[in-house]
C-alpha cells in the first residue's frame, strides 16, 4: 500500500514535470535558475517563489512561507500548531536566523569583542570520535549545538564570545588590506564545564535561494567533478562527503551545510527545527537536552499531533516545499564588459574549477518517497550556481579542527555563488564565509588557502582594475 502511494505520487509529479519542461526555454546567461529565475531586486530579492510554479504550487508556497517565518511559542500555549519552542534554542523562527530568506552576519563587533549575542552565528560541538554514521560526536554536556537562549525556568546553556584580530596584508601593487580573524569562547555555562578537548566550529547561516535546484543536481555529475579534478594537474582536488539522511534512510552524498554534512533540504529543515528551535518533528521526536540538562527534559512538551512532535508532518511538508521552491534572482549586468573582463579572469585563476559555472537538474533522490518535498518546475533546468558542491582543503587560516563525516578540520564545501551580490541589499552586509568573516568578495579571496593558494595568489597579483572588475563579475551573480 505505501508503495503504491509513492508510486502514484510520483507519476504525477513526473507528468507535471513534463508539462512545465514543455514551456521552458529560459537558458541565457541571466537565468541562475533557469524558468525558475525571477527577475527582483531590493530587500525581498531572496524571497520569491520560483518563477515556474503552478498556481496550486504557489499555494503551498505562501503557507510554507508563514510556518517558515512566524515565531514559535512556549508550550503550553492556546495555538497548538505553533507551539513547543525550546526549552534550549537560538532562534524563535527559521527566519530568525535567515532574515528575508538571506544571510546571518556575525554579532555587532566592538573594541574587538561582541557587544550581542549571536543568532544567525550557531556554534556547533563535538568532541573525539565519531558516532556510529560517522558524524561528529557531540559534547557530552552540551550535545551538538550551543543554544545560548531557553525558555523560563530553563537555563541558557550560555554566552557566546567571540573576539577578532586584526591581519595585514598588500597586493602586489602595494595596496594594503586588512582581514579579521575571529575566535570563539564561551562564558556564563549553565552545565558546568564544556570538556578540554571540545572542538567549536562557527556556523553562519546561508542564504535560501535555490536549495531545491541544488538538490536537483545529479550525484553523477558532482561525482564527476571529483574525478575531473583528481585527473587534472594541480593541487585542487575537490572530494564528495557523504552522510546519513534520516528520510532517505540511508548515506547520501552531501550537498548542504558548510561541510556538505546534509544530503537533502528535508533532513536540513527537521534538523534546523530541533536544533535552532527546539521544534520536534516525526524524524527527530527527542528534545535536544543531555542527561546533565534536568531542567531541560522535565520542561513541558508542545502540543503536535502526537506525542514527541511539535510540528506535524504536513506542516513541516509545506515550510520544505517553501524553502526548496525559493528562487534565485536573475543576474545582472550580464552584457558589461567589464564584468566579462571578471569573467576571463575568475577563469583564468582557476576559480570556475570548484564554483563550476552550470548545471542540468535531473530528479531529486527523495521525488520517488516524498513527492510533496519539490516540485517538478525544478526539473530540467539549466541552472547556474557556481560551486562543485565539493569539500575542498582550504588551509589552516580557515580550518576550525572540527571533522565531520569525511570533511576533516581543513575542509570547506564549495558555497554556490549565486546571489551574492544581491546580500548586502537583501541583509544590509556582505559578510561571507563560513563564520561571516570576509567583509566582501575580495576579502574572502584573501582568505582562501590550502587547494586555493594558488588562485588567491594570483588574484593578489591583478591591478587594482582587474580586482574591480573580478568582483564586479561575482557581484553579478
């Protein structure tokens, strides 16, 4: 029976898919996403539905966007559906952290120290050894994430510190620059002790756009990119992660999270409820509390449609289809020619071999179980996100020593570059990088180490022009 309703499910989700291919035509440089780009601008640039949706589909886009954006409540609370928040949490709603659908930034920086607590800037923890999948292994007192807020009667776990440095450096032509190196503390614990050999990896909040088409990529072709480079001469060598996907119910190849830890946008989103919200769900029915967190584990529950679910399956069906559905904005000024002089030399220093430039989606590997997770506007589009979708050897200056499935302490997912010109107007900064250091594009250049030395050296050594016209063209994206 279960088999026959996938089956169905996704005969007509392959029928619509053939519909929609018939009407797309949409494969000019402009369309990052294909027929699902959408030409917007401004402060809600990140926050449109793909350009291709059926009408019944932009209605499952709409309640998905209200679950996605509005706060959960403490339980118990008179509002059922939205109740359940906590105990432990950083944020009160998935837009808490991804504001406008975009990026998290670093907290207000001041006399080299924060001034706030972070919130779109998680901390993730583990320590030593591996669970049985081969993930990171949480700290035993503080579990996996810190959550520096909870609700009453329940202690935060604590207080973040972070602190910068400032680092000096010049382009070949004598132009000074200046990095900020971050580092990260805790203060305030509610638990005791985090253990001497915890190892802390920052984690800032990327922006949405796209993710569906991402997943839509086929693992041949990101496997394909692994073996391209391995072949080719030179030190980059980009390796595919993989992990366990709690409704794929298996390992999967890796595409989300700065160190492609996350295979699908469905297991991203139900780890994201639990671990930012304290929102439990069907896949993760447990509260992220430790046995030394009492006050945790004896907080009331919330109220979902059953026992250990705070959020109920449909819902949590409609906010996946929302997040997977956000479409990428079209780029911009496609046709300048100093961007195209960007272009030339975005290729000529080697960086399209790991932010390879296109791509043809095929199927997502959840469409045959979860029909209702995508959409088949998705298929069949010529896509342009710029990324190999690979962990990459980034050098010590990045490295945060913190492994995770194959990724090593050095390792960085290729982030999908698509949109990044349009984050200062959609978040109001252009902080970029895993933990929001990079102040901008050619910041984060400069930062780039290990398989990217070479790439960063030769940027360094472009005229002031060239540099302009290199960031213009990723700007453009």
């Amino acid at each position: 029976m279960i088999r026959l309703r996938y089956a169905v499910g996704w005969i007509a989700w392959a029928l619509a898919a053939g519909t929609v291919a018939a009407a797309v035509a949409n494969d000019g440089p402009e369309y990052s996403g294909g027929a699902a780009t959408v030409f917007a601008d401004g402060r809600t640039a990140f926050s449109f539905p793909a350009a291709n949706l059926t009408d019944a589909e932009r209605t499952r886009f709409v309640i998905g966007n209200s679950f996605f954006r509005r706060n959960w409540v403490q339980a118990p609370a008179s509002t059922k559906a939205r109740d359940g928040l906590g105990p432990h949490f950083i944020a009160r709603s998935c837009g808490g952290c991804h504001v406008q659908d975009g990026r998290g930034a670093p907290p207000r920086i001041v006399d080299g120290i924060n001034v706030e607590e972070p919130v779109a800037l998680l901390m993730r923890l583990s320590v030593p050894g591996a669970t049985t999948d081969g993930g990171p292994q949480p700290e035993p007192v503080y579990g996996d994430q810190f959550d520096n807020a909870a609700i009453p009667g329940v202690k935060p776990e604590g207080k973040v510190v972070i602190r910068t440095r400032a680092m000096a450096g010049k382009f070949a032509d004598g132009t000074p620059y200046e990095l900020e190196a971050p580092s990260y503390s805790f203060t305030d614990l509610g638990y005791g002790s985090l253990r001497d050999d915890v190892m802390v990896g920052p984690r800032v909040a990327p922006q949405l756009i796209g993710v569906g088409l991402l997943e839509a990529i086929p693992e041949s072709e990101i496997r394909a990119n692994a073996d391209r480079q391995a072949r080719a001469p030179g030190p980059i060598k980009g390796v595919p992660n993989y992990a366990w996907d709690v409704f794929g119910e298996r390992m999967m190849l890796g595409r989300f999270g700065w160190k492609a830890n996350v295979a699908t946008v469905a297991h991203q989103s139900a780890a994201a409820f639990i671990g930012d919200m304290g929102i439990t769900s069907s896949r993760f029915p447990e509260e992220a509390c430790t046995e030394a967190q009492a006050d945790c584990r004896a907080a009331p529950r919330g109220g979902g449609e059953g026992a250990g679910q705070e959020i109920d399956d449909a819902t949590f069906g409609q906010v996946v289809f929302y997040t997977a559905t956000l479409a990428p904005p079209a780029r911009r000024a496609v046709a300048d020619p100093v961007v195209l002089r960007g272009e030339r030399l975005f290729e000529a220093a080697q960086c399209a071999t790991c932010h390879r430039p296109s791509y043809v989606t095929g199927r997502p590997a959840l469409a045959d179980r979860f029909p209702q997770f995508s959409s088949p506007a998705l298929v069949g589009q010529t896509i342009r996100p710029y990324t190999d979708l690979l962990l990459h050897d980034m050098g010590e200056e990045l490295a945060d020593g913190r492994p995770d499935h194959r990724a090593n302490g050095r390792h960085w997912r290729t982030p999908p570059l698509w949109g990044v010109g349009m984050i200062h107007k959609v978040n109001g900064h252009q902080r970029l990088l895993h933990d929001g250091r990079a102040r901008g594009v050619l910041e984060a250049i400069m930062w780039h180490g290990g398989e990217a030395r070479q790439s960063r050296e030769q940027v360094r050594e472009l005229s002031a022009e060239d540099r302009d016209a290199l960031v213009r063209f990723v700007n453009s994206l």
